[in-house]
C-alpha cells in the first residue's frame, strides 16, 4: 500500500486549495472523486482523477479517505468509505447534514471498525487555542460557566465561490448553518464529559436582493450538576470578524475578538 489517499470531492474549493496541497507538503499522493474539474487543474501531487466513486479501481488500496463534499452528502460518503473501501475515513465538518445523519456515520463506523475522525479547523484558531489551553485560569477568574456567545461575521465575497451554502437542502438548513458548530466544539473542549442537547439550528434563505438579511442561528445547550451553558452563533452578511464571549457564576466575562483569516 502507497502513500495516496482518496479524496471524495477534491476538484471543490476546499480540496483544490487546502486538502490536496496540504496533503502533498507532507509528502502524500491522492486520487480525486469529483464529478467538476479537470484533472489538469488540480495540484501535482493528485494521480487520477475519477467522476464517481463506481469507476475507483480498488479502493481497499488507499491509506485512508477524506471527505470533502457538501454536507448532504457525508453520509453516504462516509458509509463507502468506512463499508466498501474499509478505510480510515477523515470527514470535513460538520460531519453531516443533520444530527441523525450524523448518529449513522459513527454508528457506520463503530459497526465496521473503521476509524473516524472529523476535521474542525476552528479548534487550531488562536482564541480556540488559549482558551482551551488555559482552562483552569478561566474558570477559576470567573466561575464555572454560565454562558457563551459566539459571532462569525462574514463578508459578501464569501457566498460568490460556494453555491453549495446558499441551498439549504445541501448545507443543512441556510447559509453558513454548519459555521454554529465550530464554537461547539471549543465548548465541548472546554467542557468535556457534559450531555448535549442541540435546540435549534435554521437559517434564513439567500435573498441576492437583500443580501445584508442573511443570517444564521444556532444554539446548544448542555446541563450538569444542575449548570445550564448555552451557546447561540449568528453570522450577518456584509461584516467581517469573529468574538467569543464567557461569562461565569461571578458575573465576570472573558471576551475576545479576533479578525478573519
């Protein structure tokens, strides 16, 4: 077995910018699934390039498979991945389009003893990084957690290159709906070993008329030893930036703000 990985929808805009050319700086070869693009426009380090998953020649032989498609379609990627190439499988978060899609990956997983990993970049951002780095300072300056809130703040180039995000049938549920669970994460990181529970996660439709109307909610909440934390994320278009606010039993906060990168 070589040094090549499958990447299920590598000719995107993730896979041909950030995948493929992370994946050939670590010395790595990959093929690509992808029914766009052309196999000359994708970096040098992709061998062959397949338009569906029923023309890869013998997928048992990869190291793994990344998948990198829309959300609506994790789940079945995921499933070829981990049940007929029986490969280790790394899926782009979020890892589905919906939470029970995402119970059937990992129950997929679990039954086929596959490993499954989900990629969340937003855990490597600067802010994630101290704040789960310094965990016990935090709680002990303001108390235990009472609330976090979160604010992903986009600007208008960031819908022109990513049809996808304007379908609500193949983002799962509105425009930028998955960018809620990014802070999710840093707070199940923050807090590990809590039972969650998702309220609410919708957003509204893309409106090229009204573009300044675009907007996402999404809210989580977890309970233990009778703490209730919730996390709420709305993004806005036309405004770029990124904060994070915790505020504890002392009535005391931890803010920061971070621009885009």
């Amino acid at each position: 077995m070589g040094d090549r990985l499958l990447v299920i929808g590598g000719a995107g805009d993730l896979g041909r910018k950030r995948i493929l050319p992370a994946l050939g700086e670590m010395g790595y070869q990959a093929d690509v699934v992808d029914p766009r693009g052309l196999g000359s426009a994708l970096p040098p380090n992709v061998i062959a390039h397949y338009c569906s998953l029923d023309s890869v020649p013998a997928p048992g032989d990869y190291l793994g498979v990344i998948v990198a498609t829309p959300n609506n379609l994790h789940l079945r990627h995921s499933r070829w991945a981990v049940e007929t190439a029986r490969r280790p499988c790394l899926v782009e978060k979020p890892i589905a389009h919906t939470l029970k899609d995402a119970e059937q990956v990992v129950g997929l997983a679990r039954t086929a003893q596959a490993q499954l990993w989900v990629a969340d970049h937003y855990l490597a951002k600067p802010a994630s990084r101290f704040l789960t780095g310094h965990r016990s300072e935090l709680v002990a300056s303001i108390g235990p957690v009472r609330e976090v809130r979160g604010r992903i703040l986009e600007d208008p180039g960031t819908l022109l290159g990513r049809e996808w995000l304007r379908n609500p049938e193949r983002s799962g549920g509105g425009v930028w709906i998955d960018t809620g669970f990014h802070l999710a994460s840093v707070l199940l990181t923050l807090m590990p070993g809590r039972d969650w529970r998702f309220i609410r996660a919708e957003a509204a439709g893309y409106d090229p008329a009204h573009p300044d109307r675009t907007e996402t909610a999404f809210e989580a909440s977890a309970e233990s030893g009778g703490t209730i934390v919730t996390l709420s994320v709305g993004k806005s278009h036309g405004v770029v930036g990124k904060d994070l606010q915790i505020e504890g039993d002392k009535g005391s906060c931890w803010s920061t703000g971070f621009p885009r990168v």
